[in-house]
C-alpha cells in the first residue's frame, strides 16, 4: 500500500451502503423534489388520514353524556370543525405563499415576533410531530384489528400485537426515509389515493343505502361499546357547554397535519409557493368531504366507539355500507387496508417535516449543528433518527393506546396555527396593500378560534395526560434559548478573539515549549518527535508521567539507549495516579512566567475499532480536555495508525523473506 492509497470502507460504512443504497452526491439535491400529485399523497396523509378517527374522538366524549342524541350533536360540531378547517386553510395558504422557506408557522414567528419567540411554534411542531408517529401508527394497527374483528373466522385475538407491530412500522417507516426523499414519496403517495378511493366508495354506497331506506344501523347495547348516556333528553339538560367544547377540541384532531405543506415546502419543484397552496387546497377539499362523509355516516348508522379502540368507527361503517356477502367483505377490507395503510403513511409526513424544520432551527442556532447535516442518501438522517427514537419511546410508553396518546395531540399543532395566524395578522398589518383588512381578518380569526382549542384542550385533557404537554411546552422553549444562547456566546468570543488579533495588548511570548508526552517508546512517539522538531520550540523534551514508578524506570533506560531518541526524557512523580491533575501542575510551572507559550503533543494510537477498544484505551481525548483551559497552553492530538503500520511492517518482512526451496520444487 503507498501513502497515498486509499484505506478500505469501514463495515460500518459498508453495512450503511448495503441497507440504504450507494450513496447521493450533493448536487443531486435539487432533483430530490416532490412532483404535486406526489407531495398530495406524502405530505397530506397525516392530514387526510385524520379523517379516519377524528369524529371518532368527537362521539367518545358525547356518547357517555347524551347516548344516542350524540349522533345528532356530531353534526353542528362537525360544521364548527369544518369553519375551522376553512380559517386555517386560507391561513396557511397565505403562508405559503408569502414564506416560501422550510419552517411554516415557525418562520412566521421569527419573522414577525423575534428568534425567542418563535421557538414556542418551533416546540409546539416538533412535538406534534414526535406524536403524530406514535398516534397514526397506533390508529393504523387498531384498523388492522378492527378488521379481524368483523371478519372473526379465527382471525381474532390479535390485540396482543398492538405495540410490536406499531413499532415494526416505524423503524419501516425511519428507514424508508434515511433511503432519500424521492424514495419514499414513490413508496408512500399511493396509500393516500387508495384511502381516498376506498372511503368515496364507502360513502357512495352508503349514501345509496340511505336514499333507498336499505342502510342498516350498528347495536349501540353492544358488549365492549362505550356506555350511553341517560337519555336522548340529555341533549338539552346533560350536554353542558363544557362537554361540547370538550367534543370540539377532541374533534380538533380531524385537522392535525395541515401545516406540513408549509413546513415542506422547499420538497416542492419550482415555483414552490404556487404548487403549495394548489396541493394545500386540495387537501383540505380532500379532508374536508372525508370528515363530513364519515360524520355523516356515524349519524345516520350509530356508528359508537368501542372502549377498547377496537372496530373503530369507520370500520363499522363499511361494514354497515357494504353489508355481508363476499362482495361486503371484499370492500370492508378495503376500506380498512386503505385505512391502515394511510394511517401508516399519514406518520411519515413528520419524517419528512421534522427533519426539515429542525435543520431550519438549528440553521438558527436553537438545535445542535448536526441536524443541519444531510446524510448518506441526502435526508436529514440525525433528525429522522431522532424522530423515530422518541416516537418508539411514546409507544413503549402507552403500550401503543390511541386514547392516551391524542391527549398530547392537538396542543401543538393547534399552537402552530396560533403563531401563524398571529404572525400573519403583524404581517399584513404592517404593509400598505389591497385587500390587507380582509388578509388581517382571517388570521386573527384563525389564530383566535386555535388558541381557543388549545385552551379548551388543555383544560379538558389536563389530567388525562394534556399536563406532560403543559409542562413540556416551556421547558423545550427554555432549551432552545439556552442552546442558543450557548452558540451566541462562543461566536462572540470567537469575533472578541478576530478581533484582537492585531491588538498590541495581546501576549507577547519570548519562548515557545513543546513537550511530547510519552506513554512507550514507538513508532509513535518517534513520529511526534519528528513532527515536534518542525514547530521550531526554543525547548523540546519528552515527558513521561510516572503512573507505575517500575514502568517509568525502564522506559528511561530504554530511552537512554536507543539512537533514535535525542530528546531528553523527563519523568514526573505521580504517586496518586492522578494523571490530569499531575499534567495540569506540570503546564502551570512552565508557563507561570506569562512569557512562555507551552504546545503538549499527543501522540494516540488507533486500532481497529473492536479489538482497539478492547485492548487499548484512550486517553488522549482526557488529558486534552483537561489542560486546554488553562491559559498560554496549546494541545495537539497526533493520530497514529497502528493496524497500517502492522500491515506495513508484514509486507516489507514477506519482501525480505527468502523463497521457501520446498515450495518452489513443487
């Protein structure tokens, strides 16, 4: 091997290459964009596939209080959601449209409130992102039961594979992502037209059904269905103002996922801002026919949830709408296939949303610099890492349970809206343009009616795990500052330090000391006295800090008798064993004169990587961190590859070897 070849790929190297595919050079960003009809079914299935539970979760709260009145209250509830929907979608086409940067409701606040304040938007994402992929796989396994359910013949008894299947289906889901974006829109845009064309069919035939007077109705009385309230009278005496706004908030999660378009927009082609608002108005047309016909459909079959998640409301639905036969089950299952599978794909819009957010927060100096990073195959694999490790974590958590999980849902996404609308609302009020009043309007609308359900969700979901948000919201923006705060400090000493650098007050240093320190006399540390000689100190020795007194004496007659060793050897007692402290005491002494600047070589051994750290240790890495803060002292690592030196050393001896005479007769 010459000095200038290349070392092999490291297996680790080598497994990535295998697992994800050979890897994406840079330029190749530009062409990783997501055409319309493949961003709709990417980016909008969390949003669709919300569809699937939302007036789920509105008749869980009013079927305990009014019983079967509920089915009549779904409906004005419905249409509140439904005026929410339209507020927030001309919202976050405004978004678009005037930010057409990664970020969405995030770059608003900055833009219009300041960096601090809009990490409450850059918490309030993340986190709705975090537990969007714990509560969309989740409802998808409960679609795949509630399917064995209806069908029975053996195909019950399946519960028990709740959670190790929802966690299968994010560590599919994270490594379909590290594969590269284009990738994993061809994988998961599909999912989200089947779902459309399975629950149109669903509501077709079940509107069908109904002008027909054929449409039956699901038993209410049924073993396992939530239990219904005293009467239908409790429309008028038992649904207090409370309970409705309570069903409106939970219902509030039908609009989860809305604000991912804007959050990925730079996956758009060209021109980003117009293709966003056309793919963003489609979805919400998309939802908003989907909420209602599935609203529809509980109130005209009594669709009730079941205490145990399990069949879910849209199952009994299209069970009811397609009745038996095989041609019944034939479309039930395709229904809840559709639906597990957008469901699934509905929790990978926040692999594709999160990483790019939290790149754009850390472009910003409120996350690690890593996340800003792209990978192996261009994603933003630090950030689809993190994601998947702290949505696995919910799902351990609440054993993969719908019900526990959306109590930590709406807050965020919900805060989201609020920032946006907030931040449009101090946009538009700025500017001198046409149609600015009716702009400023419905933003404040927006933002007004989703700071009321964060209220109301916060309140009502309080103790049944809304708290853990409450108390995680300000926490998260208190780090976010602090980390910010932390890279503010460093660029300002560093700028301090750029600063003075032509200033005469500086150090002026009369005499420049190199110390090598010496563990054993190597290739090693004859390499660091070579290096060592090129830095022109006015005093070079090596030192040896004499941790074993017995080690330390041979290592000085060894040094005394070799020829390649010229440097005096120095040996400092350490009879503690307290290394850092014993260099630390040695760097003060030369320096102490304020004149000398002090340069500590190190010279470290690497190895291959198992057997090296389990035969080895390293403690250069130690001993730099602890002597670098002292003042007018400089460190330097100097790496040194054993496992080459090794196959150096073999190659040259099998040269110099003589032939074998047996070998060469035969």
């Amino acid at each position: 091997m010459t000095d200038t070849a290349l070392p092999p790929d490291r297996l680790a190297y080598r497994v990535k290459r295998r697992l994800l595919g050979p890897p994406l050079v840079t330029e190749r960003i530009a062409g990783e964009k997501l055409s319309n009809p493949i961003a709709l079914g990417v980016l909008a299935s969390d949003c669709i596939s919300s569809s699937a539970y939302g007036s789920e979760e509105m008749l869980r709260i009013l079927v305990p209080v009014v019983g079967t009145a509920a089915f009549t209250l779904l409906m004005p509830v419905t249409g509140a959601i439904l005026l929410v929907l339209l507020l927030l979608t001309l919202c976050y086409a405004d978004v678009v449209s005037v930010y057409t940067r990664a970020g969405g409701s995030y770059v608003v606040a900055r833009e219009n409130f300041g960096p601090d304040i809009a990490q409450i938007a850059a918490v309030a994402l993340l986190v709705d992102y975090i537990v969007t992929v714990a509560v969309q796989t989740a409802a998808g396994t409960d679609a795949l039961i509630s399917l064995a359910h209806l069908l029975g013949n053996g195909f019950t008894g399946l519960d028990h594979l709740k959670l190790p299947l929802s966690v299968a289906v994010v560590v599919l889901l994270a490594y379909g992502n590290l594969r590269g974006l284009r990738e994993a829109g061809r994988t998961f845009a599909l999912p989200a037209y089947l779902f459309m064309a399975a629950g149109g069919l669903m509501l077709l035939v079940g509107g069908v059904r109904w002008i027909a007077g054929d449409l039956p109705k699901a038993n209410v009385h049924a073993a396992g269905a939530v239990s219904l309230g005293t009467s239908s009278s409790g429309l008028f005496y038992g649904a207090s103002l409370f309970i409705v706004l309570r069903s409106f908030a939970n219902g509030g999660s039908s609009l989860t996922g809305l604000e991912a378009i804007s959050n990925g927009i730079q996956a758009f082609h060209e021109p980003q801002g117009r293709n966003a608002r056309k793919t963003l108005i489609t979805m919400s047309c998309v939802l908003a026919v989907l909420v209602l016909g599935v609203s529809t459909m509980a109130h005209l079959t009594h669709a009730i949830p079941y205490t145990d998640g399990t069949p879910t409301v849209i199952a009994q639905e299209a069970h009811l709408a397609f009745g038996g036969g095989w041609l019944g089950t034939i479309g039930l299952v395709f229904v809840q296939l559709a639906t597990a599978l957008i469901l699934y794909t509905g929790a990978n819009t926040p692999f594709t949303g999160f990483p790019f957010l939290a790149s754009f927060v850390a472009a910003d100096r409120f996350l690690p610099r890593q996340l800003t990073r792209r990978g192996h195959r261009l994603a933003f694999s630090n950030g689809i890492l993190c994601l998947a490790a702290v949505a696995l974590a919910l799902l351990l958590v609440t054993d993969a349970s719908v019900d526990e999980l959306v109590a930590l849902y709406a807050i965020g996404v919900f805060t989201a809206f609020t920032m946006a609308g907030a931040g449009l609302t101090a946009y538009h009020a700025r500017r001198r343009e046409r149609g600015r009043w009716w702009k400023i309007a419905v933003n404040a609308t927006a933002a007004v009616a989703s700071a009321l359900v964060v209220l109301i969700f916060a309140v009502t979901k309080f103790t049944e795990g809304a708290w853990l948000v409450v108390v995680i919201f300000p926490l998260g923006v208190w780090a976010l500052i602090r980390i910010s705060r932390e890279y503010r400090a460093e660029a300002e000493a560093l700028a301090a330090l750029s600063a003075s650098s032509d200033d005469d007050s500086r150090p002026r240093f009369r005499r420049h000391v190199v110390l090598v320190l010496v563990d054993a006399l190597d290739i090693a540390t004859v390499r660091a006295l070579r290096y060592a000689r090129t830095l022109s100190p006015d005093d070079l020795h090596a030192v040896h800090v004499m941790v074993d007194e017995e080690r330390g004496r041979h290592l000085a007659r060894r040094w005394q008798d070799a020829p390649s060793t010229t440097v005096g050897l120095e040996l400092v007692e350490c009879p503690d064993r307290r290394l850092h402290r014993a260099l630390i005491e040695l760097a003060s002494r030369k320096t102490e004169d304020g004149e000398t600047a002090l340069t500590l070589l190190l010279p470290r051994r690497t190895y291959a990587p198992f057997i090296g750290r389990l035969l080895h240790r390293d403690t250069a890495e130690g001993i730099a961190k602890a002597v670098t803060h002292l003042r007018h002292v400089a460190v330097t690592i100097l790496p040194f590859d054993v496992q080459r030196a090794i196959r150096e050393e073999r190659a040259v001896r099998a040269r110099h070897e003589p032939a074998d005479p047996g070998r060469d007769a035969s």
